[in-house]
C-alpha cells in the first residue's frame, strides 16, 4: 500500500530571490506581452484586410500570429498574477490543463512551422506550380491537420499522465532556482 493521499494543489517556487521586485516584475512583463498580443493582433488584421497579402504565405503567417497569442496566454496571465498578488499557488487541474494546453499549442506551432517551411518549398522548387499546388484548400487542410495532429498527440499523452497517482512534493521549482542550485 503506497501513499493515499493525492496533491490538490502546487506551489509555484519560482523567483525568491526577487519577490520584492513583484510590481516591477509585473509592469515589465505585462507591457511584454501586451506588445507580442498587439503585434500579432497587428499582423493578423492587417493580413486580413489587404488583399495583396492574401497567399498562402501570409495566410499561414497569420495563423502562427494567432497561435503565438493562444501560446503566450496560457501561461503570461498566471505569471502576472503571481507577480501582482504573490498568490503562488495552482491547482492541480488547473496545472493539468494549463500543461495541456500549453504542449498542444506548442506542437501544433512547431508543425505550422513545417508546413510553413513545406510552402516556401514549393515556392522555390516549383515555381510555375505553385498556385495550383498551394491552393485555399490545401492550406486549410495542412492548418487542421497540424491542429488535429498536435492534439491527438498531446490528449494520448495526458490521458496516459493522467492515469499516473502524484503524491510527490506540491512545490515545483523553475528553471532560475534550479540552476542556481
């Protein structure tokens, strides 16, 4: 018989050094990533409007655009409340999904780079063909696919984590703490 009892909630250990520092901190990576928000609404909208930038390349670019918003917000928000409140703790589901989104996210990002990488090859390597290769159609399917894709794999590894039993220590330490160890 192991250990019983489960972990309801996680504490978040990340800057002790400069916890007095919570309101700089905060104002610092706020305009951050209001900034990235803002740039990437920018290219989204301005992709959309023009009729010039309507090709696959900037179709595709704008896609990452809205991925690289969906990215930064799962975890910036936390991270500011952190710094603004002091609260340094998460629930376990709210760990758990936090995770899954972020990996899901990330892999269907790094697949939107390939097919991003697959397009420009196309438009090199075959030139007269591109049109006809690179069609609306197409890039819709390549974008659900890398979506479908990203999250088939990422659900089949949560549903495995998932079925783990976790009574380890609640407090998870960062990058910055672990390095200075």
């Amino acid at each position: 018989m192991g250990n019983g009892t489960t972990v309801q909630e996680f504490i978040l250990e990340g800057f002790p050094a400069v916890q007095h520092l919570g309101e700089v901190l905060f104002s610092v990576h706020l305009l951050a990533y209001l900034a990235s928000i803002t740039g990437s609404a920018v290219i989204v909208t301005i992709t959309c409007v023009s009729t010039r930038l309507q090709t696959p390349m900037y179709f595709f670019l704008s896609i990452f655009s809205f991925f690289e918003c969906c990215f930064i917000s799962t975890v910036i928000p936390k991270l500011l409340v952190i710094f603004l409140l002091g609260r340094q703790t998460i629930s376990f589901p709210a760990c758990f999904t936090q995770a899954f989104v972020f990996v899901f996210l990330g892999a269907s990002g790094f697949l939107l780079i390939t097919v991003m990488s697959l397009d420009r090859y196309v438009a090199v390597c075959k030139p007269l063909h591109y049109t006809t290769i690179m069609s609306l159609k197409t890039c819709f399917l390549l974008v659900t696919a890398c979506f479908v894709t990203g999250f088939t794999l990422i659900t089949a590894l949560v549903v495995k984590v998932s079925q783990l039993s976790f009574c380890g220590p609640q407090v998870i330490l960062t990058f910055s703490v672990i390095s200075a160890r």
